[in-house]
C-alpha cells in the first residue's frame, strides 16, 4: 500500500525508533544520525515527560530524506514474522542491503501492532517507495512472513486477515522480542529443573514426602539456595491488566539489547 509520506509529528513515524532502520547512502551521516537518536533514547529514559528533541530531529530526518526525491509511504504485510532475536536482525540486515541497492533511502520499521489486530507490517518511508513496496514484498515472501506478493502488498482482490479494534492497541517491537527471550529462558530453566516421573507411593509415603517437601522449600528461601530462579524471576514482573504476559521491567538489559541490535553491521 503506497501512501503520501508521514509527517514529522505523526505517531507512526519513527514509532520503532529504537529499531528503524536508516538506509542512507551515506554512511557517515547515517552514523551522525543514529549518535543523536542513542542521545533522545537517554533522556526519554531519565525524564519520559521533558522535552528530548524527538521531534526536532524527526524534523531532520525528513528534511535530509526530502533532499533526496519524493517522499512517500509503503506499508507491507508480514503477519507470521518471527519474533526472535537473531531472525529480527536478519531481517535487518537485509532490508537495508536490498533497499541500498535499489536506491531506496529512507526509513524502515517493524510495527507489529496498529489499531488493527493482528497486523505486523513493514512501514518505509522515504524516496522509490513503489520499488521499495515491491523489495520487501519479496524479502518477506523469501523468508516465509507471508504466502505470496499480493498478499504482501495486498493487491487485487486480497482480504486483509485482521480485526478492527475500537481503541488503538499497539505492541512495540523491542518488548515483544523481550518477552519471548523471556518464555524462552523460563522453559529451558523448567526443562533442566523437570524429574523423572515419580513412582507410586501409598498416602502416609506422600504425607511424608509432602512433609519433607515442604520444610525443604522452605530452608531454600530462607537460605536462597535457588538463587537462578529468584535472579530470573526478579527480571521480570507481571503486568496488572494482563496477567498472563511476562513484560520486561529492566531498563539497562533492555539498552544492552539494543545496543547488541545497532552494532550489527549493515555494510
């Protein structure tokens, strides 16, 4: 879906910004720009309510975008994209190889949440979005995000499979990479803790074992003995209104993640 390019002051620009890719012919002000981004993201996080020049520097952005052509944006399907880590940034790698190449400049995000439900997209704003629309159809396709072009790039007679909500819901990229980090290190940490199936035993057996049980689970808080589990468990909280999501509540883990994603080399 080809669409006018977004404003400065729009939500959905730069929404991702901690994960955009900037695909920028010039290497040393794509570097300038992501110094002055890693500066914003420092203070978001010291004083969330302050001014940070977010949008002075969305401003920037779109300025030096528009020196290059005509601005528009390209929205592209990828509703089975994985969320793991490593396929995220392969995912990165080649959007920006493939959209360099075709001189497509701009800026790519991973949204994977609007206010339609069950809606992962790329969003590319920046000059040749017709070709860059085409570009990451077929990259999206190639990894197995979605079954075809047209559907990709919903053409013809292709029926969006998403649901409209009436309050705007959306998830953030780097949360939901996070998460399932999460999931995944709780259950290899389950998996290492599971017995073997226990045997049959008759009612004052498992009295006593229950008995047993018990003071032992106790000594071990007491003592911390199972300082893996406690260390794991006090990474993460359980968010109020939804119980059953494991959110991630560490701000300088979360920056790490980030870092170990901007340092990958593009080039």
């Amino acid at each position: 879906m080809i669409q006018p390019a977004r404003k400065p002051n729009s939500v959905s620009f730069l929404r991702e910004f901690k994960d955009a890719i900037f695909i920028l012919e010039n290497e040393d002000l794509r570097k300038e720009l992501l110094n002055e981004l890693a500066l914003i993201i420092k203070k978001k996080q010291e004083n969330p309510n302050a001014k940070n020049g977010f949008l002075a520097f969305k401003k920037k952005l779109i300025s030096h975008l528009k020196d290059l052509g005509d601005l528009k944006t390209a929205n592209i399907w990828c509703r089975n994209i994985s969320l793991d880590e490593d396929d995220i940034i392969n995912l990165e790698k080649i959007l920006f190889k493939e959209l360099l190449e075709y001189n497509c400049y701009g800026v790519a995000e991973i949204h994977l949440q609007d206010r339609e439900i069950n809606s992962p997209h790329i969003q590319y704003v920046g000059v040749n979005a017709d070709i860059a629309e085409q570009v990451i159809a077929q990259i999206i396709v190639d990894l197995g995000y979605e079954a075809d072009i047209q559907s990709a790039m919903s053409k013809k007679n292709f029926i969006p499979f998403y649901q409209v909500a009436e309050n705007i819901i959306s998830l953030d990229l780097e949360t939901e990479i996070t998460n399932k980090k999460t999931a995944q290190e709780l259950e290899e940490y389950k998996a290492e803790k599971k017995s073997p199936k226990a045997p049959k035993f008759n009612i004052k057996d498992m009295q006593r074992l229950s008995d047993e049980y018990k003071i032992n689970f106790l000594n071990s808080m007491k003592n911390h003995s199972n300082a893996k589990m406690k260390n794991l468990l006090n990474k993460y909280k359980i968010k109020k209104k939804d119980s059953h999501k494991l959110v991630y509540d560490n701000f300088d883990i979360k920056l790490k993640m980030y870092k170990k994603r901007k340092m990958t080399k593009f080039k």
